[in-house]
C-alpha cells in the first residue's frame, strides 16, 4: 500500500485535528500522514496544534477573496501543490466549490456532528446543531464522518456513531459529549480506513471492506 498525504482543513480550536495527531502518534492511521494543516483562519488555534506538533501549516483566510469561486480556486491549487492524497475537513466551516469536490472526488471527508440526514446542510455547523436537536427535542444524536461532494453534508457516508441525548443537557455539553464518544474516535477511524484503501463507493454509498 502506498504512503498517502493527509491535509487536514480547520477554522477553529482543532479538537478533531488533534485526535487526527494523537492518532498518527500511536500508528492508528495506516498508511496515512498528515503533511500539511490549512486554516481558513489566521487566529485558528488549531494551528497552534500543529506547529506544536512539527506540521506544516498555511493559512488561506476567506475574506481575502472576493467570491466562493476565486476561493476555492486558490484552496485547490493549495492542495495540489501539497500533493494531498486525502483531505479531512476536522471543523472547516467554508464550502467549497464544485471545482474543488471534482479535483478531489472521494478525496476529500468531513466531520459532521449529527446523525445525517438529521440537522444538516448549509446553516449547521457547531453549536447551531446541537441547539437545533435539542430544540427538538430527540433522544439521540452524534457524529457522521462522509466524503465531500459540492452539496453541502450529502455525500456518502462513511461512518456514524449514536450518542445519547440526557436530561438538561445544554448545547455545549451535548457538543462535548458528542465529539468525545463519537467525533474523536469514528474520524480517525476513518481515516485510516481510506489510507488502508478499505472504502469504495458505488451508487452513492459506501461499502468498507
Ligand atoms: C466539531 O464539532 C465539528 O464536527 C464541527 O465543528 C466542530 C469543530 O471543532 N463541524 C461542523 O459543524 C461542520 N459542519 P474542532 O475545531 O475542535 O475540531
């Protein structure tokens, strides 16, 4: 199996990188290593846990660039040059264009914390989810980590993981709870699945082998 080069995507505290690191560390991620980290954030102190960790970083801030389009075109040549073999959205909170998802059809994962198809979509992302489920009132919730297609949270699913909802739960303590019992674990889970060549997709779905 070839060595395969992760760039892991971030905007902010980087608890998923992090996993993705610690991960590395004890041999968990297969034939997988993470080359380069790229925040949409110069402040993100997700790149703290990666220089503090010997990784490479750059910054492409979304302001800096006038539309999605132009973007995204700057975010692909990135990951062109890093020569990324995977790319892992670990709390990157821009969407990218379609330009992006065709270079690296079923290149590129992202972690989601809900239960897709449940609060997903363009809108949910961090604290807003879990807001959302308990504004629903539902029993469980968790993590989703799926391959990247241009429309937002829908593309194959990979892995998923339950967590219970509890009584009095707050927005941040169900946040916490799910990335520590699901987050944490089903992303570097996956990770190294795909740099083990262990997932295929057809008609739209996954099969791990
Ligand atoms: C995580 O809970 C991740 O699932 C979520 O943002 C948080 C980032 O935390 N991502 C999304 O909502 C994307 N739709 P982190 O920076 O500590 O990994």
């Amino acid at each position: 199996m070839s060595a395969k080069n992760i760039v892991v995507l971030v905007s902010g505290g980087g608890t998923n990188l992090q996993a993705l690191i610690d991960a590395q560390k004890n041999g968990e991620l297969g034939c997988g290593k993470i080359t380069c980290v790229i925040s949409s954030k110069a402040d993100a102190y997700a790149l703290t846990r990666a220089s503090d960790n010997g990784i490479k970083t750059r910054v492409l801030v979304r302001k800096d660039y006038s539309d999605i389009a132009s973007y995204s075109k700057a975010m692909r040549d990135a990951l062109l040059e890093e020569k990324a073999d995977l790319i892992v959205y670990a709390g990157f909170m821009t969407i990218l264009d379609e330009n992006v998802c065709d270079a690296f059809q079923n290149k590129m994962i992202n972690v989601h914390p809900a239960l897709i198809p449940s609060f997903c979509g363009k809108g949910f992302y961090g604290l807003h989810v879990h807001e959302c489920a308990l504004e629903k009132g539902v029993k469980v919730s968790g993590a989703t980590v799926h391959f990247v297609t241009a429309e937002c949270d829908a593309g194959p699913i990979i892995l998923q993981k339950a967590v219970e909802v509890l009584e009095g739960d707050t927005p941040e303590s169900l946040q916490k709870r799910i990335m520590q019992e699901a987050e944490w674990k089903i992303l570097p889970k996956a990770v190294q699945l795909f740099c083990d060549d262990k997932i295929t997709v057809k008609d739209g779905k996954t099969i791990i082998k």
